[in-house]
C-alpha cells in the first residue's frame, strides 16, 4: 500500500501557505529543516500560549492532493502548499491510516503519523467557505475532520516531488485518528 509524493512545501516564517519547493529535508525530532514548525516543542502559534513546553507532535503535516480535486468540484481553487502543508501525497487514503502509522517517504525519510490536523479559522480567511469543505459531517453527524494529518520524523532524510510513499500500519488494535 502505498503512493507518490505530489509537492513539498515550507517556510521560515509564519504564514498560512507554504511555498512549493524542489525538495525538502526532514529531521529526525524535528520536522522540516527552515520550517518555522519544526522543533522538539510545539511551535503553533495558539499551542505554544497555551503550553510552549508541549511535545511537538505536528512537525511535518501532511495533504492527500485528492482533497483539492473534491474542493475543485466545489468551486474553490487550492494548490500544493495552500493550505500550509509540506508534503502533499497522492494516491493514499491518509485520514483513514490509524494512529502510529509508518509513512516512507523517498529513500530514507520516515515519519509516524500522530493524528489529524485541526483545522483553523485562517481556512475561510484564505477562501471564503473553504472551511466547511474541509470540516464537514458523515451521515450519522459525527464531525470528520479532512485538512491532512500530522507527524513526527523517525529518520530523517530527502523529501521530493515524484518519491515514493510506503505505508506500514502499526501491530493493532488501530486507534483511530484524533486531533493534535
């Protein structure tokens, strides 16, 4: 099981979009080497005035560029690193991964997915509505949260446009998904 790497993203600063990039190297405890979220505590903004001393579980997030397909049909235009992502994949169900999942990025990057991100206001600031294309609700009115997945980096290493993703489910039971 398994898909490609579509875009990588980041930046220094504080901004709700990242800018693509040719590539991207990862840092094991730390994220994305030059984004402002990387770091063994927390780095988000409204996080670290609650508790800067929290563990830093949202080092590198993560899209499935299917979401900007659905959008699309939606009305809205969204594009690798709009939604202030670095790596966005395609060809993986990511919201559907349990927590402790084991992504393979490229020749030596791993990353262990820690759970969902929360999606922020800014989302609507970007595009008017968006937001509730990204938050929305399954028939039976539980919320479902779709704006990407966080990680942690375990090895780091080289992230590309065109690599390989491999996925490797943690020994069960799975837990699913929640917000970090």
């Amino acid at each position: 099981m398994g898909g490609t790497v579509a875009a990588v993203s980041s930046s220094g600063e504080y901004s709700f979009s990242k800018p693509n990039r040719d590539g991207i190297t990862l840092l094991a405890g730390l994220g994305v080497e030059g984004d402002v979220h990387a770091g063994v505590t927390v780095k988000h903004r409204f996080r670290m005035e609650k508790d800067p001393s929290q563990v830093n579980l949202r080092q590198v997030h993560l899209i499935h560029e299917e979401l900007f397909d659905e959008v699309r049909e939606a009305g809205f235009e969204v594009a690798a690193g709009q939604l202030g992502e670095n790596v966005t994949t395609r060809g993986i169900d990511l919201l559907g991964l349990p927590t402790g999942t084991l992504l393979r990025v490229g020749d030596e990057a791993v990353v262990e997915v820690t759970g969902l991100r929360n999606p922020c206001a800014q989302i609507d600031g970007f595009q008017k509505g968006l937001m509730k294309q990204v938050v929305g609700r399954d028939q039976d009115g539980t919320v479902r949260f779709r704006a990407g997945v966080m990680s942690v980096v375990v090895t780091g290493g080289v992230v590309r446009p065109g690599d390989p993703v491999e996925v490797e489910l943690p020994d069960g039971p799975h837990l699913p998904l929640q917000i970090v």
